[in-house]
C-alpha cells in the first residue's frame, strides 16, 4: 500500500439521497456549446475532419483571431427552454452543460475573465438561464468546467522551470476562483464534470484536485464530482495509485463503453459520454461529421449495455453557433424518447440484474433496490422481482436462449411496451428459451416475472403460454 496524501483514501461507495438519485437518472444529456459552434470546423475556408471544439488548437488560430469570434455571438436561435423540453422528451434525467471548454470562453460573466458572455452583443447570462430552463423542467444541473485553456497566459502544459511553476500557480489560482464563483453564483446545480485534466501540469498538482473537490463540496453540500478532475501524489488519475476511485464516479469512458461482460465495472459508480456525430462535440458543419451520426437504436442500445454494467450514458449535443438544436439532433431525441415512453422502466431506476450473464443477444437490466424507508432506489435488486431483457441483436435461428441464475425461476414474460404475454419453453431447471421478436428497427424489452425455484405450484395461477420440455 503506497502512502497517499491526495489518493481517493476509501473504497466506499456513495450512498446519499444526491448520488441515488444521480445512479437511479441512468440517462443524461450533454451540452457542448461556445464559440466554436461557429466556424463548426472550418477556419479560413478550411475544414479540418476533427472535434470542432479543438478548432482553435487544430488550425493554429491565435488568441485574438479567436476573441474576435465573441462579436457573432448574437444567440438568435437560442432557446434554453426548447434544448431542456427535447432533453425531457428523450428521457433524459439531467444535464451536463460546458460553462468553459478549452478555449477559455464563459457562458457565465466570470468576474476573474473578459473573456465571457459579457463581452457579446447579447451580455446575457447563457448558463443561468441554461440552468434555470432545465430546473423548469426537473432535470437536474451539473457543470461541465475545463482545466486546460487556451486563452489564459498563466496555463502551462508541463512544468518545467521556475517561471513556470510561478505561472501555473497564478492559472491554478484563477480556476480556484472561477470555480468557487460558479458554485456560489449557481448553488442549485448538483455536481460538476472536470475536464482538459490530461497534462503533466495537472498530474503534478494531485493537491490542486483534492483540494478543489472539497472546497466546491463545502460550498454545495452533496455535489458530485466525476474522476476526471483528479490525480493523486504520484500523478495517477481517475484511480489512485492503491487502485482506489477518485472522486465520486469514474469518468474514462469517452465514446466507448466496458465489454458487456465486464461485471468489474459494477464496483462502482461510473459514467459514459457518446458523440451523436464523428467524433466531434461541438457543432461541425461537414460531411465527416454527419458520415458518423448514430441512430436512435445505436444509441438506445449503448444505453440498455450502459444500464446493465451499472453505468450512466451521457448523450452529447452540440447545438449550432446561433444556439438552434441541430434538427438531426432533435428528430434522434423524439425517436428515443418515443422509446422510452414506453420501455423507460428497463433504464430509469435499474442497473445490473445480478447473476444474470450477458446473454449476446441483448442485456439484462433489473429495478434497483431502495436503500432505506425511502422511495429512492440505491443497489441492484436480487433474487424474485423482475427482469428486463433488452433485445438488441435478433439470432437467426429466431430463438433467445435464457439461463437462469441459481434458485430463480421464470413464472410469465410480457412484452414491456403493450404488456402482452409472451410465450416461453422450460427447458429444465436452469434454462428456457423466448420466441424472438420482429424486427422493429428498435430494441425490444421483455419484463420477466420471477419467482424462487420452488415456490408452491399451488399458490401460482397457471400460466398457458408455458411450455415444460
């Protein structure tokens, strides 16, 4: 065991009514808008295939050529009433928003920047009124904040020499004030998402990172705060040097998720982002981007393995540079939600269905159970109860195998979205098999009623669409 000042120091996972509540939301929207939603991927008549965000460090575009862009930051098409109701309609539970991404402009008029919402046409507080649209709503707020930034003087990607060191404590300074201002401007937001935290300036600052986590968690009782932010003494980040979690979730899965059967990740709390585009979170206005976009049954899929592992998704937009929805974005969202409408009971609320393996033709997802007398769910449910089959990949042979974890038997199957029964055959004790469903071009959900192997056949009604083999 390594001894660590600014290691995680504990295993234990969170437990209070913020972060139930987070686990049980399962499904978030990201927001990644600011002045490269503007050129979206093109500089000077050249489009660069690459994240539209990085635009200002991909074309090599300089800090004042860069701030001049704060002058078409006119928010004509900006409707934070609109993206909250598209985010609610998909089924979203809350939101991820950037108040500062790599290029160092604010959305909110930080009073440690000129660099802000205050030097546009408009002046107008973007994140406030982002904030108070999704609260209207009853999405829950978290706040995206980068490390890394372009535009200060004082950021440093390593530390090299004196001046440097001198420098990067004057940048670390100005994030410190920047972030106690976001955290006492908006006290109502629940937690907030670090980024641009790669660097060997950061790694070398594991201080700065613990520190910052318990200042903002002073000022917000129960705020969350994902691993990104972290590094410990020795510069491991996300998990410390002992293996041991920093911060209140793991945070390293960008546009990837763990193998459907890595059951390690149910340790603990984690979460995932995904891009709707190529590779790209800002808004980028090319054929590249949009060669890449997912569809509705992509993304609800990577929702459903998501689950499954214990995990949240994290479904980034990127609005245009006028603050309109991209309507691709927009008819995505209507799709999913239409989804959810009716299968949302296999994602809100759930997380893996213990003993259950990854069956390959789908997952399986069950209710989490309550922690306390309260109604809030906390851990993944055991033994009799339900559990969802989430059918994503139709077998050929038109038949899903089911094995049965130990002592749990299966009394009927219904469809989730029109609560029709399904038919099924027992094959012994430890095995049945479900007729494969339709193609529908969406994943179709199966609620499976349980019970203990052993129950008195007598106290059940007979079910007719049971076959016994």
């Amino acid at each position: 065991m390594i001894a660590l000042r600014y290691g995680a120091g504990s295993q234990v996972r969170r437990d209070d009514p913020a972060m139930r509540a987070f686990r049980a939301d399962r499904f978030g929207q990201f927001v990644h808008w600011g002045l490269y939603a503007l050129p979206a991927g093109t500089w000077k008549g050249r489009t660069i295939d690459f994240a539209a965000e990085f635009l200002m460090h991909s074309a090599h575009v300089s800090r004042k050529d860069w701030a001049a862009l704060a002058a078409e930051f006119t928010l004509e098409g900006f409707d934070p009433v609109e993206w909250a109701r598209t985010a609610k309609a998909m089924g979203a539970r809350y939101v991820t928003v950037t108040t500062k991404h790599h290029d160092g402009f604010c959305l909110w008029p930080s009073a440690y920047s000129d660099f802000t919402v205050a030097a546009t046409p408009s002046g107008r507080d973007v994140l406030g009124e982002i904030i108070e649209a999704y609260q209207a709503e009853g999405l829950a707020v978290h706040l995206y904040y980068s490390v890394l930034d372009w535009h200060h003087p004082d950021w440093r990607y390593a530390l090299e020499t004196d001046d440097d060191r001198a420098a990067f404590d004057r940048y670390l300074e100005f994030a410190t004030d920047q972030l106690v201002e976001l955290a006492e401007r908006y006290p109502q937001v629940r937690g907030f998402w670090f980024d641009g935290t790669w660097d060997a300036s950061v790694k070398a600052n594991g201080r700065w990172t613990c520190e910052i986590e318990r200042i903002l968690k002073e000022r917000i009782p129960g705020a969350i705060v994902n691993s990104r932010l972290r590094a410990d003494d020795l510069g491991a980040r996300h998990f410390d040097s002992n293996g041991a979690l920093m911060g209140d979730y793991e945070s390293g899965y960008e546009r990837r998720l763990p193998a459907p059967w890595d059951l390690s990740v149910t340790a603990h709390d984690w979460e995932a982002c995904a891009t709707i585009t190529q590779a790209t979170w800002g808004f980028h206005d090319s054929a590249w981007a949009d060669s890449g976009r997912k569809s509705p049954a992509q993304i609800v899929e990577q929702l459903a393995q998501t689950v499954s592992l214990g995990g949240n998704l994290l479904l980034n937009f990127g609005p245009r540079g006028d603050g309109s929805l991209v309507p691709a974005e927009v008819e995505l969202a209507r799709e999913v939600g239409a989804w959810m409408d009716v299968n949302s009971a296999a994602v809100h609320a759930s997380g893996p269905a213990n003993g259950w393996e990854y069956p390959g033709w789908g997952f399986y997802t069950a209710p989490l159970e309550p922690a306390d007398a309260s109604d809030t769910p906390a851990e993944p449910a055991h033994g009799a109860g339900v559990v969802h089959a989430v059918v994503t990949r139709i077998p050929v042979s038109g038949v899903l195998p089911v094995e049965l974890p130990p002592g749990v038997e299966v009394r009927s199957i219904r469809a989730l979205a029109d609560g029709a029964d399904v038919p099924f055959t027992v094959l012994d004790g430890r095995s049945l098999r479900i007729p494969a469903p339709a193609s529908a071009g969406m994943p179709v959900v199966f609620a499976l009623e349980l019970g203990a192997a052993g129950d008195d056949p007598a106290l059940r009604e007979p079910n007719p669409d049971v076959a016994l083999v």
